[in-house]
C-alpha cells in the first residue's frame, strides 16, 4: 500500500464514520504511524507504508472512526503553537481556550494563578511566554498534576511553577497580579447532547452538575483575597454563560467586569479586576 492509497482508505472510512475533517485526521495519524511531520505526508504518495506502519494506522484509525479525537489517540495537543501531553486523567484543550490566553497576554503579569489546571496548559503556555513570571497551579486530581508537571518540564517552566494539589484556591495565599480558570461548566442537563469526542474528557473537568455555575461562585467567592490591587481574573465560559458569570463577579465586588467572544463571535471569556483603593475613591 502506498501512502496516496492509505490516506484515501482512511479519509473514506473516517468520512463514512460521520467524522468532520477526515482527510485532515487521516493525515495526522498516517505521519503518526509513520514516524513523520503532518506536512511531509502530502509530498510522500507514491512512497510505501511499512506493514509495522500499516498496522499502526489501522488501529488508530479505528480508534477515530469511533470518535475518540486525535489528540487522545496521539496522546498530545498542540495550544499556542506548543505541544502539549494529554492523557484521559485530564481535558483535551480545545481551540477556543486560546481566546483566554491572548486576553491575558494583554497586559503583563508577574505572579500568577491557575485554578484547576487539568494538564497546565494555561499556566504553562502563560510562563513560556513571561520569562520573567512564576506561577501557581491547583488542581484536585494528582494524575492531572502529573501531567501538568511533565508538560511545564517539557516547556522549560517547571522551576517556575509550583503545582498544589487543592480544591480551587482552598489554602492558596496571594497576592496574584492574574488569576486565569478553565473551570468544568457544562450544567448537568446539557451532558445528555454532547459531542461523542467530548465524552472522552474525565467528567469533572467537564461539569460541577446543577447549573454549571458552581466553579464560578467559588472562584469569584476566593478572587477578592487572592488578586493584587489591579490585579485580573480572566476565566473560560460555555457560550450562554456570559451574563451569569458576569453577574457572580460582580456580585463579589469585582470591577471592570467584561464579556469577550471567541473566533466564532460566540461568549468565551469573561474577565474582571480588583481596583486599587485609591482608583475606588476618584
């Protein structure tokens, strides 16, 4: 088999899978089976596909024509142009959550917080890009701070973030000049209609159950303490959940509260700040 002939089988069987972009995931896994870049499969069609590689094709293949995503199955998540490991014990990043890191690289920060970090893609993608900061990341799951402590190794940053295993900010001390979440927000009746891909992320990171606002009251209930004067919090929220959490921040006392939308112009972030005293006063 060449390599033009298994990216056309593996392209019609994911197509007949229902799978979106299909010659795209063909194209990952052949270079993955094969030991190669992604861009290097395109020029390589007359070249032969090893019966080791064939075999190791096959199966992934399988594997994502039963919907589990590529980035479980490579077992990594490329975010801000890095890679990053993924494992089952944490959420597979998703796209959007880039829309988070580009609103806090708005302004500069020199201590931050990363509240139930999953794999540190945050924290970590925010330290590689502030040589100077340093960081604390929580999570309540210990496998998941194994994978974020392997991904900030990988990254250079491990010497500057500190990786705690806690319920949010339960025993955490600021102050914090930036406080980011990608907090579990799917509400409990919403579980019933999610992608099959989705079901592959471990349930906590994915809802607190009831209304999916639980992670929000909690952080904004913990943000007063933790921010410096000035300091942000910037979080991830489902497209419908703008105004609610909005509306728990400012309930907490938070200032300068505000809803940013993603690429597909739907709500995805909402950021606030803890004013200086003396800006309160003016």
């Amino acid at each position: 088999m060449t390599v033009a002939e298994a990216l056309a089988a593996g392209r019609a069987r994911l197509a007949s899978a229902g799978i979106e972009g299909a010659a795209r995931d063909a194209r990952w896994l052949l270079a993955e089976a094969m030991g190669v870049a992604p861009e290097r499969i395109g020029v390589m069609g007359p070249d032969a596909v090893g019966p080791a590689a064939a075999a190791a094709y096959d199966a992934m293949i399988a594997r994502r024509a039963a919907r589990e995503p590529v980035a479980r199955i490579l077992g990594r998540r490329q975010f801000w142009g890095r890679d990053f490991r993924v494992t089952p014990e944490v959420l597979d990043p998703r796209p959007e959550t880039e829309c988070l890191i580009a609103a806090a690289l708005e302004e500069p920060a020199r201590r931050l917080l990363d509240l139930g970090t999953g794999s540190g893609i945050l924290a970590v993608t925010l330290l590689a890009e502030w040589p100077e900061a340093t960081g604390v990341a929580t999570d309540l799951s210990s496998a998941a701070l194994e994978v974020a402590r392997a991904n900030a190794e990988r990254h250079g940053v491990a010497g500057r973030l500190r990786l705690v295993q806690a319920d949010w900010a339960e025993g955490i001390e600021g102050p914090f000049d930036l406080v980011v979440s990608n907090p579990p927000y799917l509400a409990e009746a919403e579980l019933r209609d999610i992608a099959p891909e989705v079901r592959h992320d471990p349930g906590m990171a994915l809802s607190p159950g009831g209304d999916g606002l639980a992670a929000y009251r909690a952080i904004a209930a913990a943000a007063p303490r933790l921010l410096a004067p000035g300091g942000r919090l910037i979080v991830e929220i489902g497209a419908t959940q703008g105004r609610a959490v909005a509306g728990i921040f400012l309930a907490a006392g938070l200032d300068d509260v505000a809803v940013g939308p993603d690429l597909d112009v739907r709500d995805r972030v909402v950021s606030a700040r803890r004013f200086r005293e003396r800006q309160r006063l003016t």
